[in-house]
C-alpha cells in the first residue's frame, strides 16, 4: 500500500548549468540503481540542513567540513544507497574523504567542493572500491537528462522515485527519498534542491535553505523518528533573478515533503494537518507536528473514524496554550467539534471524506490568533507495523 | 494479548481508617461495576496530579476546585467508568458537583471534601441520575474489602484489575486503571494511592505525591498520548510514622506504572528502558521517555529484533547530548553496540532475550555522568493498530 499523488513522469528537466546520473555499483542486490551524482559545471551556492540526531552518519561530519573550508561553493554530489556509513567510527569518515577526493581528481576540483551522502543500513563498512570503481562511469553518464536516473538511485524503501520540476522565472528541480525512518536498521530522509535562481542580497544560501525547510522538509513526519543521516542540501548556481526564489523554491520542496508522507511505509492515506488561529507560525507547526506524530490519529485515519476527540486531544499535549472550548476541529468538509462541543450528525460526512478520498484534511482552529501552519503525515496501519517489525527474521 | 506481571489477588487490604466499594450502575453495558468509591473514616492529608492537556475533564477542575477549597482534605472519592465527561462544558462542570455534592450530604462532610474523577469516552453528558441513584447502595457497600471491587469498577480497556498493596512499617495500596488513551474516543491514566503514612515535616502531601509521581507514573507510557482525564491521586491518613514512607510509596507505584505498561493494548512485552551514565536524572528520564516512545523500537521489540540501531538513534534525538561513540546499547543480557561498533555476534543472544522472556530489557549508557532513570512500556504489535482503527466501525 502506498500513496502516489500523481504518475512517475518519464523524464524530469535539470536547471541550465546542471548534470545528473545515477547507475548500478553493486549496493543493492537486486540490480537497481544505487550510485548517484549531480554536477554543476562551475562551482555553485550550497547549503545544506543536518539531522539534529546526536548519533551522525559519517557524511554529515564531512560536508560540514567541505562546506565551511569551501566557502559555501559545491561542484559534484556524491550518493550513495544501500550503506548509511554510520556508525562506522573514524574509518567511516576516512572512507567518505577518500570517495570525494577520488571524484574531486576526476571533476579537477578542489576537494572540499565535493560532498557525499550515504543512505541505507547502519553499521556496516561503505565498500569504497565499488564506489570509486565506478566513478568514471557516473561521470560518462552525467547528462541534462540524468534526473530520473538519480532519483530512482537514492531510494531506499521509496516505492517510487521523487523528482519534480518547477520553471517560471527561475528553474528549480528537487529530489527526495524518504520515507519513514525505517530500513533496515532506519533509513534517512535525503532531499536535493537545485535551482538556476539566485538568492536576494543580503540572504545567503544557507538562509534561503533554512526559511525553505522551515516550511517544507521540517514540517512533513511519518513516524517521528530521524535517522542519523538526513541530509537536505540546496544547490543554487545563480544565472537568473527573481525576487520570488523562496516562494518558488518552498512550493516545490512543500511538493517534495508531501510525496515522502504520501509514500510512507503501510499509508493508504496522505494527511494534510490544517492548524488555524495560531498566535505564530512556529506554535501552529509544533500543534500540526504534535497531531501528525499522535498514534492515536493516525491509526483512526487507518481506520477512517473521523475522531475529533483524538485530534483535538493531540492537539491539547502540544506544550501551546489555547481555550479548547473556543477550539474548532473538522475532518475534511465536516465540522465535527465547534462551540465546546461535538457534533455527531457531521460525522457521517467526515467518514466519507477518510473513506473515499485518497489525500484527507484533518484540522483545529486554536482561536488564539491569526497564524497558520499545514502538516504532513499518513495514516498508520498495520502494515507499517508488519515491515518494522519483521524485517530481520 | 497482554503481559500479566502476577496473578490477579482475590483480595488486597486496605490501610487502616479507608474503605473502598465497587458497583453496577448501568454505564457499561455489560453489567461489570462502573462506579467506584474510596472513603476515609475521617479527612485526610490529599494531593493530586493531573493531565497538562489543554483539554482537560469537568472533573480535573471540580478536583482542583475542592482540593484548594478544603485545604487538602479528603473524605470521599467517587469514580465512574464509561463516561469521561469531558468535552461537555459547563454542564459538565455543574454535573460533577452535583455528583459530589449528593455525596456530601450522605457522607456529612462538606463538599469540597469529595472529588469525583470520570474515564470513558468523551463528548457526551454524564448520567447523574444513574450515578446519584446508587449512592447509597455504594456507601453500604463500602468496606475494609472493598479494594478488588474498586479496582474492577474502574477499568475500561483494561484486560485485568489492577491493585497492589505494600505493608511494613507503614500500609499503602494502590490502584491503577490505563492502558493507552485509546479507548473509546481515548481512554484515561487514573490512579490511587492510599496509605496510613504520613509525609515527613517539611513535605506536604501534594509534595510527597510529586516525588512519588516523577519516578513512577511519570516513566510509563503506551502510545505517547496524554488523556484530558489523567490524574493520580494519594490520600495519605498519616495515622502511622515512617522516615521512609515516601520510598515505600514510590516502589508501589511503580509496581502500579509496570502494570500499566504490561497491559497496554496489544501488547506481548513489558519493556524496562535502562538509561544509565546520564548527567542527571531528568537527562536519564527525556532519553528513556524518547526511546520508550519510538514506533521503531516498539515495533522492532513485537518483532523479536535486537536493533541497536533504533535504540541508539531514539536516543540520540531527544535533546540531550553525548557521544555516540563511547556510549553502550545492551538488549537484555548481551551488549550490542559499544566502542562505536555494533556487536553482531551478541545478537543472537539478544535474539533470545526478546523471544524467550516477557519482560524484556533495553539500556544504553549515555557516558557523560552516574545518573540513571528506568522507564516502562510495552511493544508496538498490530493488534494495537486494529484495536484503535476499529474501535467505532
């Protein structure tokens, strides 16, 4: 079971100044793409966001140190799936070095203006022969039609690749793999941003990055859980201006987050958290996270029971004042709690929406202010249960 | 499926100077006793801790009403199952005391004397015709044998009644009712502690409950999700003197908070969180508490699997700092991670542990101090997913 939310395009455009690829190094056992690359062809804008998790894959210690000595300046992104290099101690990050150098020789780039990312089980040692033996070829392969082939090499658990596209103005292209934190020891949530736009003075890389993900990346959950190897780096080389880049570029990560929720391990559902009458946007977003994460909600979303008890409660244990006899909380078009009250003749209304919609709204109005947030989740079904809990016997 | 820790007792004693009683009044449907009474011979020393949801039942500030009004004096608790009333406004409010206030009269003590306290679902009136109606037949009933009655009345979800009693050189019994806020729109987190002790010069009751509740009730959880009905109440008579009342208090309840967890809805294991080499013991508790919530390791526990990983990475995310590298993971008796590295050839004996036993054991050590903290809950299985999906369909 899983949500798409719209066909695997066959193919997905790349901004001007940029390459992509992706082959079959021998990670993955099934023959799959597991190697991944984008190139810019000069040195471009990057920032990148980290787990907060105390436990850090190899890579995160690594593109710390790349971005800081490079001043922010990236030409090549190595991935790799298949292998977290986490937990792998010092010869992890030695391994992780030694992969961007022997890419960084190849592009004629100073080192540090190469990063790597690795997904996939944790503990076991990054097999960097198979990595560097096949360098050469991900860069033969790099090409302006490469997109589809990177997205389809970071996947994990994915059931389907996440490329999107967005052109106006500016053109920026984004990649995920998500989703649920989850296999096999967990997996990671890995997200790209690469646009042909240019931040506005007086905002860096790394700012833009930080107000995108804010309301994207950072607002998207499946089970609550972060791996100690989510990654999202923004590319952003600069050949165009608009004064709308962030804007442009949210929608499109907002777009990326929904696909990773969509195709959460066991969904059948997408769920869109509305919070409304927040007094600020963070406390609207720690309300929408604290309903997305509430086991009770997700597993009624599974059982399309339209539960303003449960959600409202959620709600309640967010750590965020409100009077919750002046709350309002609806389940698609239903208004099924308003005035202190429940209101048990909407409910029908409200199990149709769970029952025959794929992407369902659940909402609560705080009546404390005027600030909004949307959160994204899935249901939780006993197939989620299942995956985790069998998937080493 | 459930873990029952011990036999369920024909009978458990009460402290000197209470009585308990437990009957049908016609809320649950099945003829099993929903009304339960608590009654002291004369009024005692009380505290109470209630839910910090922002949605909170009428009785929560009918309880917090009378205890402030009669200076933290208790004659009387009356409890019903099968009706929460919560999410029922001021008539809610005014039902409560209604309830009380026909309790009163018959006890002869004044109102603010009796607390009432309601689990059940939520979002419909409380039947006080129903409750008044069997006042009488409730104070009749009320006897130094009337622990399992009580104990019975107040269940909902639960599979077993939960009563323990301590005795030395103080008598203390307990109650509990859980287990998950799951049940019908969420279930409620009730207990009682009753004991002839009296809390030490300089420690008020309230106090005496807090110190109690932190390293017991506070370190259990099933799902991560907080009732608007919880409350813990300790009613201490103070007719016997012990230094150390408030460790015997503490042991009994956390006998109760394993109970809970043991019983959790579809739960096959008990599961104890050790944290140990903590900085202190709130840091061991937010570690604990962030694992013992994690669907990763709940899930990985109800399928038999010793992943270090998860444990390590709930950790990692909970806000307190350490390194990962000189910290130690063990599943029962076999250490897993530790030195950086996984243990691959230990984990068949951590295999057996989670398959063989019933009360499994996760610790890690956190090697930033000497404080450590244990936190109780049970394993994730699919029965908890059809139990809360399926319960109005």
């Amino acid at each position: 079971m899983t949500v798409q939310l719209e066909p695997t395009p066959d193919h997905v455009p790349l901004p001007a100044g940029f390459r992509a690829a992706g082959l079959h190094c021998g990670l993955k056992k099934n023959g799959a793409l597991d190697l991944g690359l984008l190139l810019a062809d000069e040195p471009v804008g990057a920032g990148a966001i980290y787990t907060q998790n105390q436990l850090v894959g190899a890579h995160v210690t690594v593109c710390r140190d790349h971005l800081a000595r490079s001043g922010g300046l990236v030409r090549a992104v190595l991935v790799n799936a298949r292998n977290a290099n986490c937990a792998t101690g010092e010869q992890g990050i030695a391994d992780a070095r030694h992969c961007c150098a022997q890419l960084a020789a190849r592009v004629r780039c100073p080192v540090e203006q190469v990063l790597m990312l690795s997904t996939g089980p944790i503990g076991a040692p990054l097999p960097t022969e198979r990595i560097v033996g096949h360098l050469d070829a991900l860069l033969e392969h790099a090409s302006i039609d490469g997109a589809m082939d990177f997205a389809r090499a970071i996947m994990t658990t994915d059931t389907y690749p996440k490329a999107l596209h967005a052109s106006g103005m500016t053109r920026t292209t984004g990649f995920a793999k998500g989703s649920g934190m989850i296999h096999p020891n967990m997996a990671t949530m890995l997200g790209f941003l690469l646009t042909d736009g240019a931040a506005t003075p007086g905002q860096s890389v790394p700012q833009l990055l930080r107000a995108v993900a804010d309301r994207s990346f950072h607002r998207v959950t499946v089970d609550g859980d972060t791996s100690p190897n989510d990654t999202l780096v923004l590319l952003a080389s600069g050949r165009t201006r608009s004064a709308d880049l962030e804007a442009t570029v949210t929608r499109l990560a907002q777009r990326l987050a929904r696909t990773i929720a969509a195709d959460g391990e066991g969904a059948t559902r997408l769920v869109t958290i509305e919070v409304r009458g927040a007094r600020d946007e963070h406390e609207a977003t720690l309300v929408g996270r604290t309903i997305a994460t509430s086991p009770l909600v997700k597993t009624a979303v599974a059982g399309r029971d339209p539960n303003w008890g449960r959600i409202l409660s959620a709600a309640g244990r967010a750590g965020v004042a409100f009077p919750a006899e002046r709350a309002r909380v609806w389940v698609g078009p239903a208004d099924v709690y308003s005035g202190g009250k429940p209101h048990p003749q909407n409910e029908p209304a409200a199990h149709r929406h769970l029952t025959d919609d794929t992407l369902v709204t659940l909402g609560v109005d705080l009546a404390v202010g005027t600030a909004s947030a949307d959160v994204w989740t899935c249901d939780f079904t006993k197939d989620y249960v299942q995956i985790n809990a069998d998937y080493r016997s």
